[in-house]
C-alpha cells in the first residue's frame, strides 16, 4: 500500500525549514523523496534558495522514525496517502504553487462532477442557511462535489445539505487524523465518507486544530475548487482567506450579499465591492456562472463555437479572439498583447461586454 517514495516524503516534510514550494524545488531537481534524503547536503550546496539551514535537517534519523510510525498509524486507520508526484493527487490542487507534498485521506475522492467550495461564518443566520438548502434543491447532484472544512455553523451546514441531496462532499481538516475537530460533528464525518465523499488533510497525526492550522486549510479548499462561494462572513472572517486564496489561483469568487448593517454581511459585501467576487443575484444566475445549469451550458457552447466568432463587430474582433483564445486573461495582459492605449482597450472591452460576448471575472479578468 504505501512505498519507499511516502516514507521518504513523510520524512523529507518533517523538516524544520522545508515547505511546500522548497519540497517540490528539491524533489523535482533531483528526482524522488529518498534521493534528496540522502543527497540533497551534497546537490544543493550552492543552490541559493535551498542552502544552508534549510539542508541542514535533511537525513536527521528523529524524523524518519516519525514517517515509519505515522505510516503504521496510516495503515491501522485505513488512510490514504497522496503524494503531489502521484497520478491520484487531486488535479486542480496540484496547480497551484503552494499545493501541499502530501495529503491524507479517509474515503474515496469524488471525481464525477466540478468542485465547488462553498464556506462562510460559524455563527451563520437563517438568511445563510436558507441559501444553502436553496442550492442544493436546484443543483443536478450529478454535476457537482461541494468542499467545506467541517467547521460548525455554514461548513457544516452545506455537508448536510450535500448529503440530503445526494451531493458527494469533501471535507477538509485543520489537523491530523488523530483526532476530529469539531468533536460534535464525529457522526456527519462518518456520514460524509458512507456517502461517497472524503475527509482531506495535508496535517500528519502529530498536528493538532491550531489556528494558523485552519488559514493553511482554507488554500487546500480554494485549490480543490474550480469556483468558491462565500455564503456569509464578517469583515475578518476565515472565509475571506479562503476567497483571497481562490482569486490568486484565478479561480471563479462568488458572494452573498446582505443588509449593511448585518455583521455576516459586511463581507460579502465588501468582497463584492473590491471586485474580489461576483454578486449572487438568485440560483439560477449561480448555476449558469459556474456552468451548473444545462440550458446555460448549451447556450455558452452555441454563441461562442469557433465559426460564431465572425458574427463579432470587425473593429471589437482582434481583443475578442484574444480573449477566446486565452480565458482568464487579465486587463493588463490584453494591453500587452494588442499594444494600444489603456482606454481605448477599456472602451473595446465595455462595448463586448454590454453586446454579451465577453463577462469581466473578479481579479479585472476577462473570458467570453
């Protein structure tokens, strides 16, 4: 079940000084986890970001005795380890750059459908709760994976709802599989893996529920995401994190808005004004913006074939096919590659934008 390859990784990310970033530099130079165990000290010696104190932990014996316990705890615990090097790591993680060395998993990985976060506040309102139960009435169960952190309050209400609806959920974890934190929420984990999902952690057994612990959780949940919707939060609620986290890997941020003067709100509606998030007008308006609804699905894919492009106004066309060529694409890229004025570009982009061939994403990016 497990090989050389997670014992070495186990040991390799035990290191003091080695993170993420720094374990895929070493393992993609030299090849495999047990080759920078016993050769790192003597490649990377002059390599400017890894030298010094950062190779100095590679070979202690202290954290291969740990891998060789944790992989026993593993085992005994029916717990999956995914390597970033393997075929089975999660794709959309794995594209990020901070995307963690390994991940732990209990379950099976729903792969059928798009995953979509969905986070928001622990002390959430009848407003949030009511949205929630809304979405999951009218999603196709079949389309989609929900991932949350199995937080009380709205983590734990989109599970139930998930679950109700036949909906595969992840949850991902602030810890190791020692434990379950919150302990209240034992039987909805239990639940969400007899249903088809899984419980994800990048925490090994030696980690506990810290709070610096749960910001590192929110990257994995926006990483796995293809889009993340923040349901309610306050103006520093964790869940900003998790939307700041989902625009750096320029992934789709939608958000609820609400009354000024309701603290869960005040979020939202920030997020939405910082054009950090695209405003949820009703869930039939989401399901078509995260290509959820068929009817959506089939009218994109008619106005947007490549033989429609011609049907484009001449003088609009060059920043248009720009844009169908490369979705996502920033302001400033498009400036780059047409080569004109910043306003004139503007101006091209609002006139495709109210003729409904383009939309503008949160980030200032643009796709048809």
């Amino acid at each position: 079940m497990y090989t050389e390859e997670h014992l070495y990784s186990i040991a390799l990310r035990r290191c003091k000084l080695i993170g993420d970033i720094h374990f895929n530099q070493l393992v993609s130079n030299i090849g495999s986890a047990k080759e920078v165990w016993e050769q790192a000290k003597r490649k990377f010696r002059d390599f400017e970001q890894l030298k010094g104190k950062k190779l100095s932990d590679i070979g202690n014996k202290d954290h291969l005795l740990f891998a060789e316990k944790e992989l026993k705890f593993c085992e005994e615990n029916q717990i999956k380890i995914l390597l970033r090097t393997s075929e089975n790591y999660p794709f959309l993680l794995e594209q990020c750059e901070d995307a963690p060395a390994i991940l732990y998993q209990k379950g099976d990985f729903p792969k059928v459908g798009k995953h979509i976060a969905m986070v928001g506040t622990r002390k959430m309102t009848h407003y949030g709760k009511e949205f929630i139960s809304d979405f999951f009435r009218e999603v196709n169960p079949k389309s989609i994976i929900s991932v949350s952190g199995l937080a009380l309050g709205t983590d734990t209400e989109v599970h139930r709802q998930s679950i109700a609806n036949k909906v595969p959920t992840i949850a991902v974890l602030a810890h190791g599989f020692h434990m379950l934190y919150p302990a209240r929420n034992r039987i909805l984990a239990q639940e969400i893996i007899e249903k088809g999902g899984c419980l994800l952690t990048e925490f090994n057994s030696s980690h506990k529920p810290d709070k610096e612990h749960f910001i590192q959780r929110n990257r994995v949940i926006a990483g796995l995401s293809t889009a993340t919707i923040v349901v309610e939060t306050a103006y520093k609620g964790g869940s900003i994190s998790t939307a700041t986290f989902a625009n750096n890997y320029s992934r789709d941020v939608f958000a609820l808005s609400g009354k000024i003067m309701d603290k869960f709100s005040q979020g939202c509606n920030k997020l939405i004004f910082d054009n950090k998030a695209q405003i949820i007008i009703n869930i039939q308006q989401l399901l078509k913006e995260i290509s959820l609804d068929s009817e959506s699905k089939a009218q994109i894919g008619d106005l947007f074939a490549p033989e429609k492009t011609t049907e484009v106004p001449s003088n609009l066309k060059p920043i248009f096919e720009i844009i169908f060529k490369n979705p996502k694409i920033s302001l400033d890229e498009i400036i780059i590659k047409t080569d004109l004025p910043s306003q004139e570009v503007s101006g091209v982009l609002l006139e495709l934008e109210l003729l409904g061939y383009i939309k503008m994403l949160s980030g200032k990016q643009f796709t048809v």
